[in-house]
C-alpha cells in the first residue's frame, strides 16, 4: 500500500509489504478470537441491562453507588468470575497486585511465586532484598519462596507440588503470567490449568495471577481455569484505551470482599468508594477492550514480521501462540534501542515531537528508556515501548489503540534503526 503521508524508503516499504504478507494468517486467527470475546463482553453488558443512568456517578462515600455496582458485575461475568473489585481508587498495576495480596495473606503465611522472580516493582511490596521497612509483606511477618522455572521456561510442577507438600504455611500460589521485563515465554492459559488442576487435587493454597497485559488475548481467562483470584491494571488491556487510571481483581467472592476491605476497610469493603465520574469510562473502555487488545496483537504481530525481516530476535514468533500484547525485539545495542525508542514515538499521536532519552525510574534497577505517546500518562495499552539499558539489549513493546496508526509508527521506528544501522 503507498503511503501517502509518511515518507520511506523504498527498502522498508518493500520489508513492511513483506511483513504485512507474513501476518496475513495470524491476522485471521486475531480477528477470530476479538470476534469471540467482543460477543463475551456484549453480552455481559445486555444480561446486566447496563442503561445510561449508570454514568451518572457519585461523591462523598459513594453509597449504594448502583453505576458501580453494575460495573463490578459485568466485569465478573465477562471474566468468568464469581465477584470483582473495579475502582479508579486503584492507582496502577502495582497498588491493584499490592492490595490483593495484602488482602488476602496474614502473618506467619508463606506465599511461592512459581513463575520465578517476580515483575521488578513487585520486590518492594514482598520485601525480597533488605528491609526498608516500608511496610512490606515481610515487614508484616508474610514470608516469601520462589520456584525457579525449569530450563526451557516451564513452571516446574514438580518442584511446586513438592514444595506444597513441604511447608505447610504456603497460603498462596503466585503466577505471573506475562514475561515483565524478562525474555522468557508468557504463559497460556493452559499452562495456568495445568498447575492449578494438580494444586487443588491435594491443596488448598489459594491461587492467585498477576493478569497483566493478558486480558483477552485467550478466550478463557486464568480464573476460569482454576486460578481463585486474578488482577490487572486499568491503564493496559481492560481499560480500553479510554479508563484514565485505576486497577480490577475478580475471584472468588470471599477473596475479593477481603481485597476490598483492604482497600477501604474491615467493616466496609466493597460498599464505599465515589466514582466521580468515572464509571461512563471505565464501562466504555471495558467495552472496547476485545477489539483493542485485537490492535494491539496486530501491532505486535507486524512488528515481529518487519524486525525479523531486518534480522533481529523476536519473541513471540509471527505465527507464534500469543499469550500478552508484548512483543521483544533484541536490538542488540544501547543505540539501537535509542533509535527505535525515537522512531516509534515520532508516530504518535500525543507528543510525536518529544525525543525519549535512558534514566532511573522507581521500582526498577537499571536506567530505562520509554517511548509512549499517549492520551492516557504511562498508559500500556497505547502503543509503547520500553527497554531497561542492559543486556540482552531488548525493547519491551505493547499496544496499540488502532493497528493502522501503529503500523506507522512501528515503520518509523524501523526506520530510525534502519539508519543507525546504515552508519
Ligand atoms: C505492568 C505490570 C505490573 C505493574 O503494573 P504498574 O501499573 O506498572 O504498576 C505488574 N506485573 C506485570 C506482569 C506487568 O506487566
């Protein structure tokens, strides 16, 4: 296709013909699956006749909140759950993981990650490494395993159902399911069956996922599988694009009531909480998250075909089972990393004009660079990218409101390493 308002080289748009042919079959199976759980998610709002007086919202403590409530109860059945906790007040992924598990683990309780070490920012609320004493779960007395994964990426059961057998203070499971800032394979669904299948045939361990980045993306979501309880952030997959901040966990409804009462307060739970005007957001986001999960996969999806083309590591593959919207491009070099950074946010929307450069952020390590061009301030499921400047040189990218918007500024970012490359 010409590409009427964006100049390339005839080199890269001769590579993105070629990627676009590349993609044509998981293209297809994308639109199936969006297809699949956009009727999910319709229906939810049908069956609990979502009506426009649910917008209104409400202030002060926020009683009897109906908008609210209803919200809660069609993010519950369109994720297969017996309850859900969806609030702004939820202020990122973080706090949203942070309050369930405070929520639910009491002193003298052990919980064991399996999927190994956990997403960087989520060290601090564990309390791996020295105490801050910042309030921590150890501060609080909670302790904290991990199961390393077997060699080839896999959760090993083994080591998991033996470690169960072990300790009997173990109270929670711990499943991420997406990579975080890691190279190795996202889980599936499936994978997260299998475990928590052989967990509840001897244990009652409470299992509980980190849904980040994986909303959607299967056709069956971790809690309806056999995980008890599951969380994600409202500024990547299930806020749509449109929710402007907040946080969901949906489970089992004990759990969640504890969850809530962790976030309001014993006596209290989920009965508080004004939604200011924010229900009309989060209820449309939540509505147009199957088709914009569905974007961004194509984003993804593209990307992988045109770095491939250009010779760099991708993961997932083309053709590869998509469990999250992240792709990772190994670009192999700090300056690489630079240029795509730059590349990609020159295409978008809000801030094309602003050259991202490395620094530190809170919760992580080394210096990252982060590309985002976003309606929505640190928002993930608005195409982005990020890369911690350190070995293996990897560029973390995901989202993607519209996929033909993307695809520009995927082109451009090529373009930009493209050029670094020519030096
Ligand atoms: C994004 C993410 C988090 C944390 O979310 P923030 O909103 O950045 O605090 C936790 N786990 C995983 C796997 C994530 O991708």
């Amino acid at each position: 296709m010409d590409n009427t308002f964006f100049k390339f080289s005839d080199e890269l748009n001769s590579l993105s013909d070629k990627a676009m042919q590349r993609c044509k079959n998981s293209f297809e199976e994308i639109d199936k699956l969006t297809e699949y759980n956009q009727q999910k998610v319709l229906l939810a709002f049908t069956e609990n006749r979502v009506s426009e007086t649910h917008f209104s919202g409400s202030t002060g403590y926020g009683l009897d909140d109906r908008g609210r409530e209803v919200l809660e109860s069609v993010f519950a059945q369109a994720f297969g759950a017996e309850d859900a906790l969806v609030r702004h007040n939820f202020m990122s992924g973080t706090h949203t993981l942070s309050v369930a598990l405070f929520g639910v683990l009491r002193p003298g309780d052990t919980m064991l990650c399996v999927t190994g070490t956990p997403y960087d920012t989520i060290h601090p609320v564990i309390g791996i490494g020295e105490s801050k004493n910042e309030g921590s779960l150890a501060d609080f007395g909670v302790k904290y395993k991990e199961i390393q994964l077997t060699e080839n990426d896999k959760i090993d059961e083994d080591a998991v159902l033996k470690e169960l057998e072990n300790d009997k203070s173990i109270k929670m499971v711990y499943i991420q399911r997406s990579k975080g800032y890691d190279l190795r394979n996202t889980f599936s669904v499936e994978e997260i069956e299998s475990i928590s299948r052989k967990i509840k045939e001897k244990y009652s361990a409470i299992i509980m996922v980190d849904n980040c980045y994986g909303e959607f993306v299967q056709k069956l979501e971790p809690v309806q599988v056999g995980a008890d309880l599951m969380a994600g952030s409202l500024i990547k997959n299930p806020g749509g694009g449109i929710a402007k901040t907040g946080g969901y966990i949906v489970g089992r409804k004990d759990l969640v009531h504890l969850c809530a009462c962790r976030l309001t307060t014993a006596g209290i739970g989920k009965e508080i909480g004004a939604t200011l005007g924010e229900t009309r957001n989060m209820f449309m986001g939540f509505f147009h998250t199957p088709h914009v999960v569905g974007e961004s996969l194509k984003t993804a999806v593209f990307a992988a075909a045109l770095f491939e083309l250009m010779g760099f590591k991708i993961s997932p593959k083309v053709d590869e089972k998509r469990c999250d919207i992240i792709q990772t491009i190994e670009l192999r070099n700090k300056e690489c990393i630079e240029a795509f950074c730059r590349g990609l946010q020159s295409g978008a929307p809000v801030d094309s004009f602003v050259a991202p450069i490395p620094s530190e952020m809170p919760g992580y390590d080394s210096d990252i660079i982060m590309s985002a061009g976003a309606f929505t301030l640190g928002s993930s499921i608005e195409l982005s990218a990020d890369a911690p400047i350190r070995e293996p040189y990897a560029v973390w990218m995901q989202g993607g409101l519209t996929f033909h918007s993307s695809k520009v500024a995927v082109m451009l970012a090529a373009q930009e390493v493209l050029k670094e490359l020519n030096k």
